[in-house]
C-alpha cells in the first residue's frame, strides 16, 4: 500500500511539474496540493489516497502475504 501511494504522489508530482512548466504556472497547484496532502497525512496518520485504494483493493494484497510471510 505505502509503495503504491508513493508511487501515485511521484507521479502527480512529475506530471504537474512537466505540465506547470510546458502547458500552464497553474499545473504547480497541483504539486502543492500533493505536497500538502503528504504532510497533512505524516501528521494526523489518515491518507484519503490509503482508503481510495483500499476499497480498490491495491496494495490489500501485498499486506496479505507479507503477514503471512511473517508468521510463518
């Protein structure tokens, strides 16, 4: 899970600042809302993009068979 959302931040990060730099300024917020969106969750332990996902079931997977990997 924790790979797929950096995974997801990396890449709105590269694209908004490809677009802020080839299209318009404007495509910057969007790399200041990732950003934001990161340190917001760091302090209150909540991502919305971690629910999103969830409820996708990407990354649910992975978790699955670590934990068994770890108890075995």
């Amino acid at each position: 899970m924790e790979r797929a959302i950096r995974m997801l931040a990396g890449t709105l990060v590269t694209v908004s600042v490809a677009l802020g730099y080839f299209v318009s300024p404007y495509w910057f917020l969007l790399t200041l809302f990732v950003g934001l969106n990161l340190f917001q969750s760091s302090l209150t332990s909540w991502c919305l993009a971690e629910q999103i996902f969830a409820k996708l079931g990407i990354g649910v997977e992975e978790s699955s068979q670590t934990e068994a990997k770890v108890k075995s």
